[in-house]
C-alpha cells in the first residue's frame, strides 16, 4: 500500500497573496489543520497550518530565542490575542509559510510504513503529498495521521471484527461493575 492509495485528493488550496484573516476562516469552517499553498502555475509553495497560528498569537516575550520560560504573569485577556491577530489579519499567508526547505513531504509512491515514519517525525499531523519534476514540486494530495487511521480502521475487516469484540467485551465488563451481571445470588 502507497500513500497515493490514502491520501485526500480534493483539497483546498490557498494562494500565496491570501490573507491569513481568510486562511483563519476556511480553517475554522472547513475544520482543517493545515493548507497547502500553491502558486499560479500549480507549483507547491509551502504549508499554511495551525503552528504558525498559534505563534502569531504568543505574546512577543514567548517567541524570543531564550525568552521568558514562565508567562503565566502575563495577560491573557482575549482583548490582547485579538490585538496580536488584528496586526497581522491582512498579510498574505506567504509570510507565514512553514517553507519546503523545512518541510517534510512525500510522494504518492512512499510505502505505508515510511508515511507513519514521516508523520511520527514531523512537527504537523498531516503531510502534503508532491511529484517532483525536476525543479517543479506540483502538489497532488495531503496525507494525514487521520487518513492512515481511516484506511487501517475502516478498510480491514479483521480489525474491524477484533474491535467489535473488543467492544463487546467492554460492554460486558462494564455491566458486571454495574452489578448487571452480580451472580453472587444476593438481590
């Protein structure tokens, strides 16, 4: 089994002049972690994901190399976090890409095992998924720890049955601790 065999192929897709405001809201709406970037002729650019997000919105004393270790003396009224969001809303995701020199991708020909490696190294639950010719990264899919876990749960029939018992025998057990099944002839 290849990635390409699991990977999501309809993706939303953002381009390199959208605004991080508009990223945030097809994040939210869409409930998706991460989005790929691609240029006008289809080239991949670079990851637009949650990390980065959640960078913008730290306090600047958090984001300093050896900064503050304990900010728990600062504000966390959501006055402030809007503010920090409020400076950057307009900017093109392009700023804030998690870049492909930095990046971990894999190609619709990696195997099943090497893909669980990735996504255990990686920093990101998902992974953009590129055919590379030479100089050109065209981007062809994403793959996620959630697409492996759908493929392995949904799609094999032996665990599906072992899961089934699994939950069966937990139904049972739950019900002895509830006195369901007390054999102890006391009522």
């Amino acid at each position: 089994m290849t990635v390409e065999n699991i990977m999501s192929f309809r993706l939303v897709k953002l381009k390199p002049s959208d605004r991080l405001c508009d990223a945030l809201a097809i994040m939210h709406k869409q409930q998706i972690r991460n989005l790929p970037v691609v240029d006008e002729d289809g080239q991949f650019v670079g990851l637009f994901g949650i990390r980065p997000l959640v960078r913008l919105l730290l306090p600047e004393a958090a984001k300093i190399k050896y900064g503050l270790k304990d900010l728990s003396f600062m504000s966390d009224e959501v006055g402030a976090l809007y503010e920090r969001l409020g400076r950057v809303a307009n900017k093109p995701v392009s700023d804030f890409l998690e870049k492909k020199k930095k990046l971990t991708f894999c190609k619709p020909s990696t195997s099943f095992p090497e893909v669980l490696e990735l996504l255990d190294q990686s920093s990101d639950s998902s992974l953009p998924v590129i055919v590379v010719k030479g100089k050109r990264k065209r981007l062809v899919g994403m793959v996620s720890a959630w697409d492996v876990l759908e493929k392995i749960v949904m799609n094999m029939s032996a665990v599906k049955e072992e899961c089934a018992g699994a939950e069966e025998r937990a139904d049972q057990a739950g019900e002895s601790e509830n006195g369901l099944n007390d054999t102890s002839g006391s009522n």
